[in-house]
C-alpha cells in the first residue's frame, strides 16, 4: 500500500481498514505499514462518539512511548481539555515533515505540521 490509498480511502466510525478507516485505524495502519512500526491494539470502542474512550485507549497505547516533537512515525494526539479527541500521524515526505489525519469533517488528507497544529488547541506527539 501507499499513501494515496489512505488518502483516497473513506472516513467511517470505527473503521479500521483497508477499505474506509477513522482515525485510529488510519494511525495504526499506517505507523506499521509505512513506518515499520509495531501494530497497535484496534481499540473498537475508540470512536469519536466516545472521547472518554478514545482518552483510555490512547493512554494505553502510548503509555510505552516517549514523548518527541513531529518525527517520523510520531502519532499526533489532539485534546480538548484532558481529553484525546483526535490523533494523526507525522510522515516524512520529499516535501518534509507532514501530518496525515483522517476525520469526520474532512476525510482524509495531509499537510505541513504547523498547518495541522494551526486547527487545533492542543497537539502532542509521541514515538516508539
């Protein structure tokens, strides 16, 4: 697979690919796909109906992680509060450093990291 197939794939709830994903199932395949990371957990009650969730999961799937900036590989965790409300994965590209979300609103698509940070309160990054 390459990136156009996650950028050209649907947005659904709870979606964990390979034909439509949300995004935890966009972050988790594409860190192990394309980054040659380990396969996170599927967390299927982690929807975006359901941020306290999404919070709970996102602890333990990060908890053996370190804390970075945007690198390669890096998930983009966004809050509200002290709520994960939405992640996202850093790439490195010819152009650079991007972002790779997929969600609701928007579907899939990619930008610059400072364009992605622009749309939101609170982003941390966190690698393995």
């Amino acid at each position: 697979m390459n990136l156009q197939h996650y950028l050209q794939a649907p947005y659904a709830v709870g979606a964990r690919g390979p034909v439509a994903y949300d995004c935890w199932g966009q972050v988790r395949e594409v860190r192990h796909l394309l980054c040659g990371k380990p396969l996170l957990p599927l967390y299927p009650s982690a929807t975006c109906r359901n941020p306290r969730e999404i919070t709970r999961c996102w602890r333990d799937g990060t908890a053996p992680m370190r804390p970075c900036g945007p690198e390669h590989g890096a998930i983009a965790s966004v809050f509200h509060g002290q709520l994960c409300i939405h992640v996202a994965v850093v790439l490195s590209v010819p152009e650079g450093l991007r972002v790779l979300e997929t969600n609701e609103g928007t579907g899939a698509r990619i930008m610059r990291v400072d364009q992605f940070e622009s749309h939101y309160l609170r982003v941390e990054y966190h690698n393995d």
